[in-house]
C-alpha cells in the first residue's frame, strides 16, 4: 500500500530532527555567557583590589610633603650666659707649695651654681690635699649629712669613695661654726682627711676635705685656714660673709729689692704644713 507523504509532514520530520541541534546550542551560548560574566566580575574584583591597595598604602602629595616631627624631641640644654659662668671666688694660696686651681663654674639640676676648687694632688701623700665646693644657698638647695655630702661629692668628681668615719666636730672659721668629720677616702690609696660643711653667708654654701701631708688628718687651724683662703674673685658677692684672719696670712716680707729668694718662703710653708700635720 502506498503511502503519500505530504510537504507538510516532511516540514515536520525536519523540524524534529533539528530540535536536539537547536536545544544543545542553546545550552552551549547559555555556558558561555555564564562563563563570560563570571569572568568580567573577576577581572572587575582584581582590578578594584590593587586599587584599593594603592589607596590605603599610598601616602598622598600632600602629606608626602609634610615634614616629620618626632613626638618626643631631643633634650637640649639651654645656653648659660657668660656673667652667669664668670667665677665669683677664688683660692688666695699665694704662701703655699701648690697652687690653686678653678675646675670652672657649674650649674646643677635644680639651677644653682657651683665652684670647685683643688690644691695639691690625692695621690701625693707627701703633700696635703684640698677639694673646696662652693655653691648657692636657699629654699630649694637639698639637705643632707656631712657624711652623704662627702661621699657624693667624693664619688661625683675625682672618684674617691669614703671608706671609714671618725670623730665629728666643729671648728671656728671666718665664717662662723662649721661641722667637721675625719674620714678615710679610698682612690689609688687610702687617705686620711677631714671633711668639713659650713655657710658662707646667708646665700652661699661649701662642703670638702682637707687632707693632711703624710697621711695625718690635719689640724683644726689647718681647716680653718684653708677655708679663709675662700675670698670673692672680684666685687664681694651679695650674701657672702667672712672677715680675713691675719694669723692664717703669712707675715709681710719687708726685705727690700727685687731680687728677694723664694726659697725661704716655701721652707717655712712646707714646716709649717708638717707642723699642722702632726697629732
């Protein structure tokens, strides 16, 4: 039996055999725009992430040309005017062996002057020893003993340490009633010295040692005399007291001529400081 085929059937055998076409390249353009936008959002991430970066690492014009400031700066001490540094004393030792020597003016932590002066050396046991401090008085100067003031001042400049203490007293001075204590003073060896710690005035203090020559504390009038060597280096400082001893100030000479020996002079000094020495 034959059977007619219409062009209407054969339109339809064709659309079902493109239909499996037509649906798989339906799902390849669906996979491919899926592909497509999954790729342009992670170009847009990494792209919008070095930007970021940038953002918050880089440090704009502006600031770049700010200049650093550090928040803690270096401590610097102010300049001290010279009429504040001039000396005010001085060491009058004109009969002595050694001469005197300034270690120049210092300001210490709460702003009040200090002066030093040294005669003779620590170490040189044959002759005696002087470490005078001067320096201001008042409200905010600190309190302390004889002994505290003695093993700091030892310790804080030519490097002593007190090693032992004796007898305390107190001697009179130009300046009034000043508090002495033998102590021992250990460096390159040991010495036996007097400290002594007194006023000036009402504006001035000192604190030292004196030491004797041949390893002997010396006498009370060696300390006394040694302190009326203290005399202002010019025009008498406001506050400062203390009327010169004539027994401590070696007799006029009244040779005359230019041509008068020293000699002599430093004999008697030398005998005179061995007599002071003894016990």
């Amino acid at each position: 039996m034959r059977q007619w085929v219409t062009s209407d059937d054969e339109a339809d055998r064709t659309a079902l055999r493109r239909q499996p076409s037509s649906g798989l390249r339906l799902f390849t353009r669906l996979a491919c725009a899926a592909a497509a936008i999954a790729g342009l959002s992670l170009f847009a991430r990494e792209a919008r992430q070095p930007g970021e970066r940038r953002g918050t690492d880089a440090t704009p014009v502006s600031e770049a040309l700010t200049p650093f400031v550090p928040s803690i700066g270096p401590v610097v001490r102010a300049a001290i005017p010279t009429v504040v540094t001039a000396p005010r004393f001085r060491l009058d030792a004109s009969d002595s062996l050694e001469p005197a020597r300034a270690e120049g003016v210092r300001i210490d932590a709460g702003g009040r002057r200090e002066e030093t002066f040294s005669q003779g050396a620590f170490p040189t046991l044959e002759a005696p020893h002087l470490r005078l401090i001067v320096g201001e008085a008042g409200p905010g100067a600190p309190a302390r003993t004889l002994f505290v003031a003695l093993a700091r001042r030892a310790a804080d400049g030519p490097g002593l340490s007190v090693i032992r203490t004796g007898e305390r007293g107190r001697i009179e001075t130009k300046f009034g009633a000043v508090e002495t204590l033998e102590a021992t003073f250990s460096g390159s060896l040991d010495r036996v010295c007097t400290g002594f710690s007194g006023s000036a005035g009402d504006a001035f203090r000192f604190e030292g040692w004196l030491c004797a020559p041949l390893g002997q504390a010396p006498e009370p009038r060696a300390v006394a005399c040694a302190l009326d060597a203290l005399v202002p280096a010019g025009l008498e400082p406001p506050g400062f007291a203390g009327r010169r001893d004539p027994a401590c100030r070696p007799a006029p000479d009244t040779r005359t001529g230019s041509l008068t020996p020293a000699a002599p002079r430093k004999i008697e000094a030398r005998l005179r400081r061995i007599v002071q020495a003894r016990p």
